[in-house]
C-alpha cells in the first residue's frame, strides 16, 4: 500500500512539472510571436544649448560696520530706530560720562593758566635784558629767563594736547554713521551701562547698496561649469561668464542682473568647496544682509550633445538611456550629463556621440535585445515642444 501511495505522489509531482514547462514555453513562445512596436527615435547630432545651474546663496552687504563705543559710560540716547536707513554722518548714540566733559573743563583752565605763567615769563624776559645789555646785571639772570619762558610755553602746549585729548574723548560719547547703510539690531536699551569690551556692539551699520550672493561649487562643478566657459585662464573664464540671476526666497527673480567675481582661490579642505560671489545693484534696497537666495547661472554651449529628459531614467545612480542598433534591436547605455533645473533636456558630457539613435518614449517596458520598429523624429520637432 505504502508503494502505490508513494508512486502517486512521484506521479502527481511529474504531472505538475511537466504543467510548469508547458505554461513557460507558451508564454516565451507568446512573446516571441508578438510583432515589434513602434517607438518615436531621435538620431543624436550636435546642437546649441543653454542650462541653468542653480546654487543657494546667503546675502552680504558691502560693507558690514559694527558700531562700538570707545569709552565707558551709560548709553544716553538712542537716535535712530532698528531698520532705519542712515546716511553717513548722521547721528545714532549718545554716551553719558560726565568724567571727560569734566576733563574738558579741566584742560581748558589749565590752559588760561599756563598762558598767564607764559605772559609772567615773557615779562621778565622783557625786563631782564635792557639791564643786562647796560651790565647792570649778568648773562645769567638773562639765560635763565629765556629757560623759564620756554618751560611756560612748554607746560602751555601740554595743556592744549590735554585739552585736544578731552576733547575727543568727549566727541566719543557721541557716534555717527560712518557710512550710509541700514541699521541693525540695537540690542541696547537707554540706561545700559557700556563699554569697548561688551560682546555685542550697540549695532550693526550694512552698506546695501551694492550686495554680494555667496554661493560654493564643489570640485566637480566647478571642472564641468569652467570646461564649458571662454577662456585661456580662470580669470578670463570669470569674466566671460554670463550675467548671473537672483532668485529670491520668495521664488521671486530680482530685476538686476549680477556680475560674477572670484570670492576665494582655494578650494576648502573642510567643505571641498570654492566660493564664488555675484554681485547686484541694490538701489532701492530690497535686499537686506542676511538673506538667502538662489544665484542661477546660465550656460551655453555652442555643439552638445542635447536629449530630452524624458528619453532618460534612472537606475542605481547612474542616468541610462535606450540606444538602437543597424538591426533596429535596442539596448541599454549609462550616459553622464550637465546638471539641469528647466525639466526638459540635458547636455550629454559622455555615453552618446554623433548619429547614436535613441529610443524617445515608452521606456517603461522596453527591454534589452527587443527589436522595434522605428519612428525617426526630427530634431526641431523634439526640441520645438521643449522650448
């Protein structure tokens, strides 16, 4: 009984092996049957092409000036408001420390004094020489006028240095604007005592009519955005850049174009990073120091290799295209391209070259090997849809 049991099963199992093969011959032999499709084609020849390269950016005035005191005292008066639009001159603070308006009094009597001690000592000049030119008495008495003057006239002009020194330290209790520029964050109320050594200047003054994006490339961007830039030096490259644009953080694009310019020469070694700066007229002041922005920086290339975003899928980091062969069989071919923000196409840098046909639509589904039935599209037709 355990036999036949036994030989029902081994029987069972062959039927349904013999089942399996069957449904798999049929489905290769189904779609081997099936007739090719017909997909849209672009042969690849080269073309003019422009790409935009979006880098974040953080904003800086041209001039960026913290206002300390330098001296000690009480923050008196506060003239200007935080955000207030100064010109250079004008007044912000004022410092109460009666010591150096008293050191100016000082100064000053010291001064009446020492020419009333200098007008004593030309007097007895004027009366010791008369006598001694008659010998009534002798040179020395003379000589020692003359020394006696000139240590009055000395003591005098000491007092007008002490004089001059109060003075300005007394014009330290009061600051001016050293520039135009916008008034920052006054962390000080009136009645704070101040001095030279706080950590937090009573503000910060920024000069925003011209401003400065900072925006970094990494080594890699920096190699792909100059290679495809004008010129015999880096310098040269810099300045046959196009005029840069500036994205708000509204996603607003800024009315001034700006000029790229060269911020740092190294690349870091901490970020792997070189700093580049755009720089923008900012005449009505729209742009405040401290911002975040998008520096968008057009690239054209006068023959490339261009194919259409769509044509392209990724897979394991690497962008991959369908390229078809003379048998009109199409395989798989990893390309490298220009990074780009307009969703339409790429520039191709590697993996496709002049009369290269590649598949334009229905990549999902199409396989290696699979044989199609081309449809050729022109390429003003597939870039005229892109524009």
């Amino acid at each position: 009984m355990k036999s036949t049991h036994y030989l029902n099963i081994a029987t069972l199992v062959c039927i349904l092996l013999y089942s399996c093969d069957t449904a798999d011959k049929k489905n290769t032999d189904s779609r081997a049957n099936q007739p090719p499709k017909a997909y849209q084609v672009l042969t690849m020849s080269p073309r003019k092409a422009s790409v935009n390269l979006d880098f974040p950016a953080t904003i800086q005035g041209q001039e960026i000036i913290e206002i300390r005191p330098k001296i000690d005292g009480y923050l008196d008066a506060v003239y200007v408001q935080e955000g207030a639009a100064v010109k250079k001159g004008q007044l912000l603070f004022r410092i109460s420390n009666p010591q150096y308006e008293q050191e100016v009094i000082t100064a000053s009597a010291m001064i009446r004094s020492a020419e009333s001690d200098v007008d004593a000592a030309k007097m007895q000049v004027a009366k010791v020489k008369p006598l001694v030119d008659r010998n009534i008495v002798s040179k020395f008495e003379l000589q020692s006028a003359d020394y006696s003057l000139k240590a009055k006239e000395a003591a005098l002009a000491q007092a007008k240095a002490a004089l001059a020194n109060a003075r300005t330290n007394a014009g330290y209790t009061v600051l001016r604007s050293p520039a135009n520029g916008v008034i920052g964050l006054i962390p000080y109320k009136i009645g704070a005592l101040i001095n030279s050594s706080n950590t937090a200047p009573l503000t910060t003054l920024s000069n925003i009519a011209v401003v400065y994006a900072y925006y970094s490339l990494n080594e890699k961007q920096l190699l792909q955005y100059f290679s495809a830039t004008a010129g015999a030096s880096l310098q040269q490259k810099i300045n046959n850049m196009p005029a840069a644009t500036l994205l708000l953080a509204d996603g607003s694009v800024y009315p001034e174009k700006g000029k790229v310019a060269l911020a740092s020469g190294l690349i870091s070694t901490e970020t792997g990073t070189a700093t580049f700066k755009a720089v923008f007229a900012n005449p009505l002041g729209i742009i405040r120091s401290g911002a975040s922005a998008t520096v968008r920086l057009p690239t054209y290339v006068d023959s490339a290799m261009v194919i259409p975003q769509s044509a392209t899928y990724e897979l394991q980091d690497k962008r991959l295209v369908y390229i078809m062969d003379k048998n009109n069989k199409v395989s798989s071919g990893a390309i490298t391209v220009m990074p780009s923000d307009n969703g339409q196409y790429f520039i191709v840098n590697s993996g496709l070259k002049a009369g290269d046909v590649v598949v334009l639509e229905g990549l999902i589904g199409l396989k290696d090997s699979t044989t199609i039935i081309p449809k050729q599209a022109t390429p003003d037709s597939v870039f005229a849809k892109l524009k």
